[in-house]
C-alpha cells in the first residue's frame, strides 16, 4: 500500500509490505526568483523555513522566548533541523511507539520500520526535530537533548496480508550478521578455524540449531526465517487427507522439519510426489584405498553421487514412520529422480485437491537449514488455478526425466528414444517473449530453454527502465546485464518516491533513472582479470564488462553482502559499545549472504515489473538448469513487498560496506557508527551533488 501526505515544510511518502514500511521523507521546495526548485539551488532557503518560524497553523515556536539572534544570516546552531521525530501508532491496538532510538534525530530521508505486523494498519506522525535550547520550557524537567517541533505530518498505511492475498510473499530475516542479532544471542558465539577459498582464518558463528537452551534455539531459528518456514510448513499442511496432492520439485532437500511436514502429509494419505536433483560422475572404484580393476586389468569404474544428491539421500533415509505401508510409500512410490538435466534447480509445490491444482510455492528457498536461518530467501505462493495448472503441465513433463537439452545444443550423447527434450517443451509451454507483458498479468517462464533470447529480454526490460531498477544477484551479473548497468539511465519524468534522496539518491539536478544492484559478495579483481583475458581471447574483449565497469556510474547504487568487520585492535577485545561483534549462523557453506533471485523495474509506477524466481539471470539458469521464473506485470501490491524488503537488505548492507570501507582506509574518526551529528550538514549530501 502507498499514501503521501505533505505540508508546507515536508512530505511524506509511505510504502507498506509486509513486515516492513518504508518512509521517503523530503523537504519542500520553495522555488526562487529564477524559478529554479532544484535541491541543490534552495537548500539554504529550505533550512531557513525549517528552523524556529511559527506554523501557518499556529503551532509552537519551537526556541521559545530563548531564541538567539541570526549570526551572519544563519540561524542559531541550536535551532537548526537536526533530524526528524518519527511516531508510530498500531490503529487496531491503539499502541504508540517511538522509532527514534535513544531520543535521537533520524538523519536520513528514507527511513525504514521492520517492527511492523502483517495485516495492520498503521499511523505515521513525523515532526522536526532541533537541538533543545539550554533555557526552554522543553528543558525544565528531563533536559532532553534534542526537542521534536511542529505540527506532526500523519499518514496512514495498512500492510500487506501474505495469508489471503492472491500473492502471499514471505521473505526470511537475511540479515543474522547484525547488531540485534549479536545483542539478542551472543552469548552462545563460537569461534571457528575455518578454510574458504584456500584461505585459512578465524572466524566466529551464532548457529541456532547449536544452542543448548531449546527456548533460545526456538526464538533464534523464528527470529531468523520472519514468517518463511512457518509459512511453508503451513502451505504442504494444507493437504489434509487422500483428497489432496502435492508436486514438488526439489534441489537440496536437507530440512528435517521440510521432509517431516512431507512425511506427515504421506501418513494422512495425501499423494505426495517429489522431482529431486540427482547427479554424480563415474569414478575409479577403490577398496581398502587400492583402485579394483577386472579380470582383464581394466579400471572398473563406480557411479558417486555429489555432494547435493548425497546429502537428500541421507536426508530421506532418515524418516521412520509407525506404519510399514507409509515407509514402503515413502522409499518406493514418493520420490521421483531428475538425472539428465544439468541441475535440477528448481524448488516449488503445487498444491491440488482432486486432482485440480489451486496454489503454487515458488521462489529461491532452498529446502535447507541454511536457506530458512542464513542467507536471504523469499517464498512467493500464488493462488491461482491457472498459473499452478501451468506448474503441475510443467512437472508433468520433467517427472518423466527428458533430456535437458536437445542433442544439437548439447552435444549429448543421450540415445533416449526420441525423447523431446525440455527445451523445447518450455518453449511450447511458454514461447519467448517479444516486448513488455500486458497489464495485470502473470507469466510464467520455464528452463531450460533453446537460446539465452529469454535472458537477453530480461536486459531488455532492465534497458526500458524509466524511473528505477532493484536487482539481486547472488551469483554475479551475467553480460547481457552487466551491458544494460554500463550505461547511462533514460531522463525520467516520474518523481514518486525516488526524490527521496536516500531511495534513489539524486546524481544531479534532472531526475535520472537509477539502478540498485545487491550482491552476495564483493567481486574479486583476479576474477574480473581472468575473464576479462578470456573474452579478449575469443574476440569479446570490446564487448565484456563487469562490476568493477558499471560501479563507476553513479546511477548505479551496489551493495553486497558483509558484517561489521571492528579494527584490528578489537578482535581480541570486546567491540565498543556502539557496534557489536556481528556473526552469522555457519550454516551457509557458498552463498552467505543473499540467494533472491528477483528483479524489479520502474517498482514505485503504477504499473511495476517484478521477475522472481528460482533462476540466476545467467546463461547457465536459461539454458540448461531447470527453473521457474514469474513476471508480474503492473501488481503494486506485490512490488510493495518486493520494494520494501529489498530496500530493507540494501540499507542493512550498504551501510556495513561504507563502515568497513572506512575502517579499511584507516579512518581513525572518533565519531561511533550511529553518533549524531549535531548541526545540519548531515543534510547536504543529500541535496549537494558535490
């Protein structure tokens, strides 16, 4: 939901999810005499209206009877605007909360709630705030150190309700490495030898599943999935007794509360069929650690799972059941092996009664510890019977195990008799498309697929962007991307929500088209080098371009995945009191941070774009993963969700990659990392291009 609301000194834009709101506060622009109302031209005019004048309204004045004099034109330090008084009220509850933490200003005009409730309505009052004068009637008793001034501007939003919406969107905490994650469960911290990437170092975890105390374990594991395991596990119990089916497709399949809540649905009788990954590689058979060769002296070879195959092996070989006829459905009628695909990457369920599908379970959850309590994820259940009859056409097709790639893509070797491969039964299934998807609609794409044509139009729709672009990638940006961010963004003659400046911060006076791209990692230069090399070997070098190219753009936002990393000094020591050690869960052995897989473009227009699903915008995920991708075309509810939970992870990372970055170059500053400061110039480079 979105609602604005403004007055003569500022305005208010609220976005409302799920579990979070998000606040795009301004400052009014009062046009000059050459009838410029840039930021930049009227900041001074702009500060001067907002420091102690009297309301239009007859509200009070803020310095009272101690004001001081304007020295050289300005007005008094204390009477400057030092921030913004933020009130929250529950409506249905009558509860009032303050977001101002310790009493202190918000300095930043975009402001994000994530204490919020899904389904509620909600009433924002958002005031000024200035220093307290040192003689005032704010200063008689508590002395507080800043005083919120003015009339409060309210505005109100009801949040997204996930349970009986069309789309119930859910997204996990993505965020263990933080402050309120350390401050709630520190205690049970664990140091760590750890060897990634060849690398031996020290390093510490908070694993949830480790911790002695079952309430604490119980509160960390639901304070890490926010809602996704819970939501899950409601889905598949949906499926009551035999009159119901599940399909469902699985990469890693490791949770044990996932496979018992599956386990539940065979013993109530549901029908319960699961596609999952299965591959492996021919290798010398070993025995008492000598190779075993045959009688006549050759290597006799034996087929080993990999790591993903294995690991749901022992995983489904784990449940026991009290009756016999439940094991035997389980072991021999449930699971369904995917082996001539390159990887089985999907993760979704369809959920039938009778026969006839009703609702589907999408996104990038893995079914893994890791995927629910570590690295970003979202589940994303639509209910509606034609897109999940899409879905249940689809599984039907892969259930039968296809080649993935017909033999002139591939180079197989695969003699199956002729057996039509995926790619050609997605591109039946759904051809690719040509332009913008109409209005109101939902499509689904299925890999893998013939050509990357349906990933380079994904860079298409990147490319016709006007107003803005919200893009995660976990696994770096594939070229046909890559190129789009390499380039300067279209004019725009949206304002929305993006003129506040810390959502879509200004680059210059005309409103730009800007792009906010959240990486799982910081990408390596060697790496960059190497592939740069290479494309220059195959004649692509003119062509190729990565991170360390379009970060340069200002247009381009980039955060990526990190933890407050304290100076040297303080790894043996206890962190200052201001930042907290910050540690993740351990669960997580590649992708760390963020594993969405989802795309928005122009989110804060009336008619959105969201792409989401469990494909990688790669030309692996197009062409030869199996996956499934939603686009969502002109939903603002769903691109409020989306909107608000992806800004919720950028800010959470942007802000450790500026803190880390600075500790980096020896900043010796004395100011801690959420100190305020105590004049306006915390505003200027919000408005100031230079």
């Amino acid at each position: 939901m979105r609602s604005r609301n403004e007055n003569n000194d500022i305005s208010v834009h609220a976005i409302a999810g799920t579990r979070v709101v998000i606040l795009g506060l301004n400052l009014m622009q009062k046009d000059d005499e050459s009838g410029d109302s840039s930021p930049s031209a009227t900041l001074s005019a702009m500060l001067s209206g907002l420091t102690v004048a009297e309301d239009a309204n007859g509200a009070d004045r803020a310095a009272s009877e101690s004001s001081l004099p304007e020295k050289n034109g300005q007005p008094p330090s204390h009477d400057m605007l030092v921030g913004f008084a933020i009130d929250r009220r529950d409506i249905s509850s009558g509860k009032s909360t303050s977001l101002n933490f310790d009493g202190r200003p918000i300095q930043k005009f975009h402001y994000g709630d994530y204490t919020v409730e899904p389904g509620h309505q909600y009433e924002y009052s958002v005031r000024r705030m200035i220093k307290a004068p040192s003689r005032s009637r704010y200063s008689f008793f508590s002395r507080p150190k800043y005083v919120a001034v003015g009339s409060p501007l309210v505005v109100t939003v009801t949040t997204e309700d996930p349970s009986t919406a069309k789309h119930g969107v859910y997204f996990n905490r993505g965020a263990a490495g933080s402050q309120a994650y350390a401050e709630k469960f520190g205690e049970f911290r664990k140091w760590h030898r750890v060897n990634k990437y060849g690398t031996p170092h020290w390093t510490s975890t908070i694993n949830p599943l480790t911790i002695p105390d079952p309430a604490k374990k119980k509160e960390a594991c639901a304070w890490l999935s926010r809602g996704l395991e819970e939501a899950l596990l409601e889905f598949i119990s949906q499926a009551k007794d035999s009159s119901w089916q599940l399909r469902v497709t699985a990469y890693e399949f490791t949770h044990k509360e996932v496979i018992h809540a599956f386990a539940a649905a065979v013993e109530r009788g549901v029908d319960v069929k699961i596609i999952h990954h299965v591959k492996g590689s021919h290798r010398p058979k070993t025995r008492y650690n000598d190779v075993v060769k045959d009688k006549d002296g050759k290597v006799v070879k034996e087929w080993v799972p990999d790591k993903t195959t294995s690991d749901t092996q022992r995983a489904i070989d784990a449940v026991g059941f009290q009756s016999l006829d439940h094991a035997r459905i389980w072991h021999h009628d449930t699971f369904i092996e995917r082996h001539t695909s390159s990887i089985m990457h999907n993760k979704f369920i369809i959920l039938l009664r009778d026969g006839k599908p009703v609702q589907v379970w999408t996104g990038s959850t893995n079914f893994t510890e890791s995927a629910f309590y570590g690295q970003s994820n979202v589940g994303h259940i639509v209910r509606d019977e034609g897109i999940a009859q899409q879905y249940l056409t689809y599984w039907n097709k892969l259930a039968l195990d296809p080649p993935g790639r017909s033999k002139r893509h591939s180079g197989s070797s695969h003699d199956e008799e002729d057996a039509v491969p995926m790619d050609e039964i997605n591109e039946q299934l759904q051809p690719d498309p040509a332009g913008a998807q109409p209005h109101d609609s939902i499509t689904v794409f299925f890999s893998p697929r013939k050509t990357s044509d349906l990933l380079n139009w994904y860079a298409d729709r990147m490319g016709d962007a006007a107003d803005s672009v919200h893009f995660t990638a976990a696994f770096g940006v594939s070229q046909p991307l890559a190129r789009v961010l390499n380039q300067d963004g279209k004019l725009s003659n949206e304002v929305g929500v993006r003129r506040s400046p810390r959502i879509a911060r200004r680059i210059k006076t005309d409103d730009k088209l800007l792009r906010y791209i959240l990486l799982d990692s910081q990408p390596s230069e060697h790496s960059s080098e190497k592939s740069r090399a290479s494309a220059e070997k195959k004649g692509k070098g003119n062509d190729y371009c990565d991170y360390f190219d379009f970060k340069k753009l200002n247009s381009n936002r980039i955060a990526y995945g990190a933890v407050l990393s304290g100076r040297k000094e303080e790894v043996e020591d206890a962190a200052p009191s201001s930042e907290r050690s910050e540690a993740l869960t351990g669960l997580s052995t590649f992708v760390d941070f963020v594993h969405t897989k989802f795309m928005m473009i122009d989110a804060l227009t009336v008619n959105p774009t969201i792409i989401t699903g469990s494909a990688n915008f790669s030309i692996a995920s197009t062409e030869q993963n199996d996956e499934n991708m939603l686009v969502i075309q002109g939903d603002t509810a769903v691109a409020d969700v989306y909107f608000t939970e992806f800004m919720r992870l950028f800010d959470h990372f942007f802000s450790r990659d500026k803190r880390n970055e600075s500790l980096g170059k020896g900043s010796k500053s004395p100011r801690a990392w959420i100190d305020v400061v105590e004049d306006d110039s915390w505003m200027k480079p919000f408005f100031d291009p230079s």
